[in-house]
C-alpha cells in the first residue's frame, strides 16, 4: 500500500479505526473521520489516497509529519503530495453565475443518483415524485420546510428540521446542509457578503450524533471542499461550462445520494441567496 | 392494524439501498406502512409520528438499523418484518463484493496468479497508461478497458504491445472472447469458427450474440478500442488482430466489425487480407459497398447481416451461395415486418409521431442513425450520417436517438448498460411527451450487465399509453441473464422485441413511413 495523496487538514494524532466501506477505511478521533481511500475518489481534506486498501481493517491510524503508519506500518508521502483545500488568493475573473447554475441544476436533476432533497431544487417534481412511506412523505415535508427556513430569515430552524433527515448512514438532510454551508462561503467570495455568524451558526445547530454527517459539516465549516466539490465550484466562478458538466457530475456520483444532495444544497443557497440575519 | 418492529445492530446503509428496501417491502400483502432506516433520533422522531416507533426500535442508535411494519394483522406485519431480512440479505448481497482477497494492484495480482498472461485493467483513465505500460513490460497482452486515455499514450502504449508482439486492446475497449473467456461486457457464446476483430464494443456483443444464436460459434473475438483505425493509431491492434486470427488454425472464417477506417488505415487492412485464405466478412458500418473492391472480404451493411453471413460462411456456404441465403431471408423477414408494422400504428395515439431511440450501446445509435437516414431530421447527441447535435442531451426534439453510453451520462456514473435509472427516467419521460410515438431500446444481456434488465425496464414499459416500443435483445440464452427470459418479460409489457437492432431500425422505419412524419 502507497500514499498517494494527503489532505491538508489531517492533524496530526491518533484514530481508532470506525469502519471500512469498499472505497473508504474510516477513522475517528472523536470529533471526526480521517479516512483512507482509493484513488477514484479524488482527494479531500480529511483523506490519505491510497493505491490500494489490504483486505483487513487496520485497528490504528497515526498520523506524523511527513509519514501516516497503519498498525505501526510506515507509508511515507512527500509534503508536495498534500492536497490542498484551500482557494488561490487570486479569485479567477467572475463570469456571473445565472447560465451556469442552470446547467448545474440540469446535471442534478438528471443524475441517476438523484438523493431525497435532489427534488427541492424543483418542488413540482418533489410532490410528484411518489412517496411512497409516510416516513418518506415526512422527510419530504420537512426537507421542504427545512429548506424554506435555511434560506429565510429564520436558518437556525431551517438547520434544525434538516439535521438527520433521510433514512441513511449520511442522512440527505445532512449532506444538503454541508453543501449549502459550502454555498454560503461562495457567496461570501463572489459578493464580500458578511456571513460568517451565519455559517457558525447554521454548523452549530446542524451537528448531531452522525460521525460522517459532523465530518463534511465541519469541512463546509471551514470552507474546504474535497476535490470534486472544489473543482465544481472553481468551474463556476470561472464560467467553463465543460468542466462544470464533468465536475457536477463527477460530486452528483460520489456515495447513493450524498452528491446529489451535497450539489442541491450548494446550487440552492447560490440561486436563490440568503434573507439578512441575523 | 398490527405494528411489529426490529433492531439490527451495527448494520449500516446508505439512503438508496434502503428506500428500496422500504418500497419493495411495502408492495408485500396486507402492508399499509414501512420504514427501513438507522436509528438517528431524527428518524426516531419521524418513526414516532408515522405511529411505527414501537418499545423494540428503543435501544437503537445511530449506526444501528430499525426496520418498522404496520400491516392490517399480526401474521402480516409478522411476514412483512421477515420479508425485509430477505430484502436487505439480497440488495446487501448485490452491493457486497464477497470476503476473498480482491487484488488492488497489478503486483498484488500478479503474486495470486502468477501464470496469468494478460491483465485486464480499469482505473481512472489518468492512471491507466502507466498501469499498461507496466503490464506490457512484464510480458502481460492488456485489455484496457479505461477511457479517457490521451490518444498519445495509446499510441505509444501500441508500438510498445506491438514491438514485443503482444496485444494492447483499447483504450476503452469494453468487449473480448479469448480461448472462450468472456472479458468486459461480452456474451456467453459457444467456442466455434469465426474469429472477430472489432472496434466496436456493443458491435461486438452484437454480431457474436447473433453468431451463437443462429447455431454458430466463435474462435476468438478481440477488441480493439474506437480510436484504432484513426489514421494517428494507425490500426495497429486491427492489423494484429487480423493477423493472428488468419494464422489461427481454429478460426475458418474472419469477421470485422468497425465504422469506416481512416483511408490510409482501410488501404492497410485490404492489404492485410490479401493474404487471407479464409473467408472474410467486413462490416465498416456506413461504409461504401466500393471501398472493399478488389479484396476478397464480403460487404455487409448491418451488424447483423455481417453475422448471417460469416455464419453462413462457417456452415460451408461459398460466398455466392451465403449473400443469397442472407437476401432471401431479409425478403422474408420484411413480410413479417410489414404485419408487425400495421399493429403498432394501430398502438399509437392520434398526434404521436416522433421516434425517441434510447441506446446504451454506441455502436447500436450509430447503426440507428445509418439505418433511419432519410426519415427526415434526427437529432442525436452523437450525430452520424448527417444527423444534428441535440443542443442538450437531456431534452429530445423530434426524432431523436441518444447514446446514453457517452461520456456526458457516464462520468462518474455506471454505465447504461448496468444501471438502468437513468433509462428508465428518460422512457418515462418520452412517454409523457405527446409527439412520441415510438421508443427504441436496445437491451444489452451478458456478463458485466445489469443482471436482470426486464426488471427495471418492464414497469416502465407497462406505464406507458398510446407509444410503441421496440427492443431489440443482445444476448443468448446461455447469457446470466437468459436471452428467452428476458424476451418474454418484454413481450408481456408490450414491447416488440426484435432480433437485432437492425431489424427494430427497420420496423422503426416502416412505422414512421405509415405516419406519415
């Protein structure tokens, strides 16, 4: 096993081992996950690209300067191989958002992997879309309501209906809050809007028990998008079309839903904005 | 009614596999409500409303799944609770690759097998060329099945394969036979006569689908990749392959399958055949009849016409006697269509009266614009034969044919030919349109594909009103899938399934022409 890449945000320090999926051996420290992944995953923050991953779940991560051991084996990496999250201090020239956010808005409704909250970015296809279980008619409502109050002036009830809402490990709720704490950063690039308080506040009230939701919020937190989200989000400040295609595509694949859910609530909060608040 | 509910410990899902869960559980007998979801108390609290959170699902947490069923009595609610074990052990079963040692390098594979002569590789199209360029050094043939390779790198990973006289098939080489050996998307055919080359993936499903199905066999069939008669390639794979199988002892009867090479290309493979002393069969789809004069190779218009004649060929046929036994049964073929036709227009709406072709194999949408030509203005997102460019893919007008294989559907995405959503949607969609008047399907079968396609396409199919749709099946009966089975759970949802996606282009066009469009 080789470390490809590594995040810019890994501190250093010990974690346990949580838990392994195909592409990903997760570990905590508590407060979040560090994971292992492979390649075709792209780089993130909070990730150490690995060639391959050994059939058995490692029980401790340690992380050093300069080297990451697995169960006390050393997989060295090269500081020039650090992924970084952060943007250039030269924004690229801004193309205005409006032709593009309706080609991402395209992309998200046209992907197979179309989440739960994949639909508010067109509530007619939400209602019409069957639901099927009364769970699933809730979660539709909340997510609806969820979302009019993220926007409005009232986010802290906005976070507190979507928080957790979905039937899976990363609820869709969760993942559309990510994205839409991403979006609010844009925002505050594009325009100077002042809304940090706001991001703070929205994060706070979104965290709950779920490592892997409290993992992407901290990072929307911050402002440091794993790659495939940095590279949509650097095609749409840039106005290339092409590379929006395959970027939104490229976030709308990762997990079941958790892209697409992740996108619409970054192409929500970029198209309709924030009301003032607090 | 009955509440019966249960916790799973440590078992965790993502959204997806268990909304599926709770609807497959929620068509079960007597069920009136269901949720398969993780114990957040967010889920918790909506369980609470929906009246499903009974004292069981207490204990639950975070990582731990509750499964939750209200039915209209106890041995319902008791049988629905049972059935969603059975759901969650299947879609687990289907998402989970088994507990064996998957090697993730081509070290690692290498040290399992080390015998192994060719190394099938796909990775991300920017890894790729470093992995085939290390595999052809350790004396490996490769099979790329990557794409998004520079066409730089193929270049020069083929002079390298070619200079140590080994095969490099692709890049974004999808389908092989090899010494019987299915690789990629390829079909479950029986070991025969006829060796194939192609440039064509789903070409190739196509013509050695039809093969095994009209009682033939093939030797071997190798993949070349799309960009391998441009004339930067050179051919290089083509011209190896041709040439390997015309030195074959067990191959008697040689079948191309390509789009029109690069002239330069094209003067090369003639030249290669001049030396054949076997039959040849040369489908370079839309390809002029003239361009193959003076060569000994057999002209066929139509994927399926190359495979009745190289069968033909293989049973002993001279040439003569193989071009007329494939004439003679189109003109029977037609008569059968003709009656076909006159039902389906009877099936379509007043107003109806756009074709919406939905392909999962390129070569099928290629085929389709070559065989509609003349039906008036097709759009496509991969236009050919004068066809126009859709201005998004996502929208059909008119007639319109969509390669749901190409890059702006797939990356990052399965392809269509696995994950049928996306195809679904789009045939509901089409449906809805008040100018469709007939869809066209083709349905690829065999190892690599979705394992049971008529399962995701029949209840679609069944929703759709005053719309004919046609399918043609790629696949035979010894395919995981099995060719008759699938046929028959299309036919009963309505479909008119064909033999070959050049006969469905056919009846297709025979229905248009009676529309009038």
């Amino acid at each position: 096993m080789r470390c490809l890449r590594a995040g810019d945000l890994i501190p250093r320090g010990s974690y346990a081992f949580h838990s392994r999926f195909e592409k990903a051996l997760n570990f905590s420290n508590g407060r979040f996950l560090v994971s292992l992944v492979t390649p075709e995953l792209g780089a993130g923050p909070l990730w150490v690209q690995v060639d391959e991953l050994d059939r058995l779940p490692a029980q401790c991560l340690v992380v050093e300067a300069g080297a990451i051991r697995l169960d006390g084996r050393c997989l060295g990496y090269h500081p020039s191989a650090t992924y970084r999250s952060t943007w250039s201090r030269e924004a690229p020239p801004f193309q205005g958002l409006g032709p593009l956010l309706a080609l991402l808005r395209e992309r998200i409704l046209g992907s197979p992997s179309r989440g739960l909250l994949a639909g508010l970015l067109a509530p007619d296809v939400l209602r019409n879309e069957e639901q099927h279980s009364a769970f699933e008619r809730t979660c539709a409502e909340r997510a609806l309501e969820g979302a009019k109050q993220l926007l409005s002036g009232n986010p802290l009830e906005g976070a507190r209906l979507l928080r957790g809402c979905g039937p899976g490990l990363t609820p869709s709720g969760d993942d559309f809050l990510a994205g839409h704490l991403h979006g609010l950063h844009l925002l505050m690039r594009i325009h100077g809007h002042a809304l940090r308080p706001r991001i703070r506040a929205v994060h706070r009230a979104a965290l709950g028990g779920n490592l892997f939701s409290n993992t992407g919020l901290h990072l929307a937190r911050l402002g440091r998008p794993f790659e495939r989200l940095k590279d949509l989000m650097e095609a749409l400040l840039a106005g290339r079309r092409e590379a929006l295609v395959r970027a939104a595509d490229s976030v709308c694949a990762l997990g079941a839903s958790s892209g697409t859910d992740l996108a619409a609530g970054l192409y929500v909060t970029l198209e309709r904005g924030v009301a003032p608040w607090p | 009614m009955a509440v019966k509910a249960k916790v799973r410990k440590g078992e965790y899902f993502d959204s997806v596999t268990l909304m599926r869960a709770s609807r497959q559980l929620l068509a079960g007998e007597g069920i009136q409500d269901a949720a398969v979801v993780m114990g957040s108390p967010e889920n918790k609290a909506i369980l609470q409303a929906s009246g499903l959170l009974g004292p069981e699902l207490a204990e639950g947490g975070d990582t731990d799944l509750l499964l939750a069923v209200s039915a209209d009595s106890e041995a319902h609610a008791e049988a629905g609770l049972a059935r969603a074990f059975e759901v969650l052990a299947s879609l687990k079963k289907r998402n989970s690759h088994g507990a064996t040692f998957r090697p993730c390098s081509l070290e690692g594979a290498l040290e399992v097998l080390p015998g192994a002569n060719l190394a099938l590789i796909s990775v991300a199209g920017r890894h790729a060329g470093d992995l085939a360029r290390s595999a052809l050094e350790k004396g490996l043939h490769v099979m790329l099945f990557s794409d998004n390779v520079p066409l730089e790198t193929e270049i020069e990973l083929k002079r390298l394969a070619a200079a140590k006289e080994l095969l490099l098939m692709g890049p974004d080489c999808g389908t092989a036979i090899l010494n019987g050996i299915p690789l990629g998307f390829a079909n479950a055919v029986p070991r025969g006569k006829i060796g194939i080359v192609a440039a064509a993936g789903t070409g190739l499903q196509e013509v050695s689908s039809l093969v095994a199905n009209e009682g033939g066999g093939v030797s071997q069939a190798i993949g070349t990749g799309g960009r391998d008669l441009k004339a930067e390639v050179g051919g290089i794979t083509f011209l190896q392959g041709i040439r390997a199988l015309l030195a074959d002892p067990d191959t008697s009867v040689l079948l191309l399958v390509s789009k029109p090479p690069h002239p330069e290309v094209l003067q090369r493979i003639l030249e290669a055949l001049a030396e054949a002393k076997i039959p040849v069969v040369a489908c370079l789809l839309g390809a002029a009849p003239q361009l193959l004069e003076g060569s000994p190779a057999l002209h066929a218009q139509t994927l399926e016409d190359a495979a009745l004649l190289a069968t033909a060929l293989a049973r002993g046929a001279d040439p003569e006697a193989a071009t007329r036994e494939v004439q003679d049964r189109r003109k029977r073929r037609d008569e059968d269509l003709e009656a076909l036709a006159r039902t389906q227009r009877a099936r379509i709406s007043p107003g109806r009266r756009y074709l919406r072709g939905l392909f999962s194999g390129g070569t099928f949408c290629y085929e389709a614009q070559l065989l509609l030509k003349g039906i008036g203005e097709v759009h496509a997102n991969a236009p050919a034969f004068g066809s126009t460019r859709m201005e998004s893919a996502l929208r059909s007008v008119g007639h319109t044919v969509v390669d749901l294989g190409e890059d702006e559907f797939t990356v990052g995405r399965p392809h269509p030919m696995v994950d049928f959503s996306l195809r679904v949607r789009r045939i509901l969609e089409e449906g809805r349109d008040p100018e469709t008047a007939l869809i066209l399907l083709d349905v690829v079968l065999g190892f690599g594909a979705h394992p049971d396609p008529a399962s995701e396409l029949v209840p679609a199919l069944q929703s759709l009103q005053g719309v004919s749709v046609l399918c043609s099946v790629t696949g035979t009966d010894r395919d995981p899938q099995g060719r008759r089975r699938t046929i028959q759970a299309l036919e009963e949802a309505g479909a008119v399934v064909l033999a070959s996606n050049a006969e469905a282009c056919r009846l297709a066009r025979r229905i248009l022409d009676a529309l009038g469009t």
